[in-house]
C-alpha cells in the first residue's frame, strides 16, 4: 500500500521532471548573478581607494563631508548679544542674535501667526521652550511700542488698517489700554483692525466675524456677533458693550427669484429648506409676504424669525 501511495503521489512524468530542472537552474542563475555581475562590470571599491577616503584631507585635498558640515556651521554662527526690541514685530534673524534656539523662535513665530499679541514685557515667558535663564536675560531689555488704531469716521475719513507702531525712548515703554479702545464699534463696517483691536480678538478670529458677516450679508443684532465659530463667550461678553449695529446696508433675498443654490449660501438656511422654499414657490406661485414661510412644513418660528431681516418679497 505505501509502495502504491508513493508512487501515485511522488512520482513525476517526464515534462514534470524538466519543469523541476529548469526552476532549479533558474533559482541557482538569481543567487549567482549578484556575486557575478559587479566581479565582472565595475568592481568592488578596491583597498587602495577605501585606504585614500579613510585618510584625512591635506590642505589641498577636498575635505570630507563630516568637514564641510562643520565648516558650513561655524560659518553660519551667529554671536548673540542683547539689544532692545519689540517681541511683537522682531524678525527670526533678530531673535537669532539675541540666541535663541531655532525651535523656540519657530514656535513664537508661529505664535504670533495665528494672531497672538505680546501686551506686556512679562508675556514672552509664556514662550513654550524659552527656558527661565533666557526669559530672565531678555526681560530687561523688551521695549514695546503702544499700538495705534485708526477709527474710520463716517463723513469719510481714514479707512482703518493694520496697528502701525511709534517709537519709544530706550528707557520707557507704555503698555496697551483699553483707553486707547473705540468707544463704539459698528460690527457691520468694522475691519480686521479694528476687531483686533479688541480684547482676547486675534488676526483669525477678526477674519472670522468678517467671513461670517459676509456670508449673513450683515448683522441686525450685536449678539449675532457672538455666533462666530470659536469665539468664547466670556470674550464676547467682554466686549459686548463696545460693540453696535447699524443695520442700513443689510442685504437681503428676493425669495421669489432666488434659486436653492443662492439661498443655500446663507448660513441660516439649510439646504432642505432652500429646496422646499424652492418647490412651494414651484406649486403655489410666488410668496405675497415672507409670513408665507410660515406655510412649509420644515420652517419654525424661531427659523422665520432669525431669516426675516434677511428675506424680502417686492
């Protein structure tokens, strides 16, 4: 029985049998070709060139890499030393000569990027990675200037723009108050100056209100305002009470022209809405008042209420 087993199962035919030779010879042919081919084409770096590069570099020879590192980094060394600035408008190459890291100088960068604002001498300490020694070096000699924002008047004055600076003396420096502040601030012709202007508002968050002002085609109430994404509401009541709105240039929709396209822009319409104001205007003809909303289905109160001011049927 085994003799019968082995030959069902172990035995090969004749095609079989140089099926095996040749995948044999072609798997001794891949282990040799590499042992073969440089042997015979360029060669392995021989002991003379290894011996010529292991050798340090004569005062004519080129120098090796690790060298010519070194070389481009002492060349590139900046000596520190202290001078006064203002942390608000340094620049990295600044930072540099008054010796800090680069990953320190790249974080405050970024910082200031995303809006932050040093207000006062003792702020840099909250530079993540500047350590203790270097924030008690640098302290005395942070000179900050006071921030100067131009109000646009109505009867057409200036228009607002970016926080120029004014030179100070070496030895004084006046930090920022909210005396300095607009009294009023009309969200709806505000800038991002003037929003940043405004305490814990940076340069995105100012970007912010203005987008989604755009998007509303105005705010009718100062708590609108408050809607904006990621704006905290302990920083919006803060200023809450500097802010007004005049409501004049508020632009609204014809909603009986408008397509579901258009009214899906808006930030208070949904775009189920859009398309069932859209298809009762289709069925019913055209809305006599903006009180018809009320008609559809998926439209509350307090949705009619929030879109009215920015609705309008001629």
């Amino acid at each position: 029985m085994w003799r019968q087993f082995i030959k069902d199962y172990l035995s090969f035919s004749k095609g079989e049998r140089r099926a095996v030779l040749v995948l044999l010879a072609l798997i001794l042919l891949v282990f040799v070709l590499p042992y073969w081919w440089p042997a015979h084409k360029n060669g392995p770096p021989g002991k003379p060139a290894l011996q010529q590069w292991q050798q340090p570099a004569t005062a004519s020879g080129p120098a090796r890499p690790q060298e010519a590192n070194t070389a481009v980094m002492q060349s590139a060394a900046i000596t520190p030393h202290l001078f006064y600035f203002d942390p608000n408008t340094l620049a990295a190459e600044g930072w540099q000569q008054l010796g800090l890291r680069d990953k320190t100088i790249r974080t405050l960068l970024h910082y200031r990027e995303k809006g932050g604002y040093f207000r006062r001498p003792e702020d840099i300490g909250k530079i993540y990675g500047l350590q203790p020694a270097e924030y008690a070096r640098l302290l005395p000699w942070v000179k900050m200037a006071q921030p100067v924002y131009a109000v646009a008047k109505e009867s057409g004055g200036a228009k607002p723009g970016n926080r120029p600076y004014i030179p100070f003396k070496p030895y004084s420096y006046v930090y920022p108050s909210r005396k300095a502040l607009p009294h009023s601030i009309d969200i709806n012709t505000a800038d991002t100056g003037i929003f940043i202007a405004l305490p814990g508002i940076g340069s995105r968050l100012a970007n912010r209100i203005i987008n989604f002002r755009d998007k509303l085609g105005g705010f009718y109430c100062v708590e609108q305002l408050g809607e904006t994404y990621a704006l905290a509401d302990s920083v919006f009541q803060q200023i809450k009470n500097t802010l007004r709105c005049d409501t004049a240039a508020i632009r609204r929709i014809n909603i009986n022209t408008a397509d579901a396209n258009l009214l899906k822009q808006h930030p208070y319409i949904r775009w189920n809405m859009a398309n069932a104001i859209v298809a009762y205007r289709d069925q019913h003809g055209d809305y006599q008042s903006v009180d018809d909303l009320q008609r559809i289905e998926i439209i509350t109160a307090e949705d009619l209420q929030r879109l009215r001011p920015y609705l309008y049927v001629p």
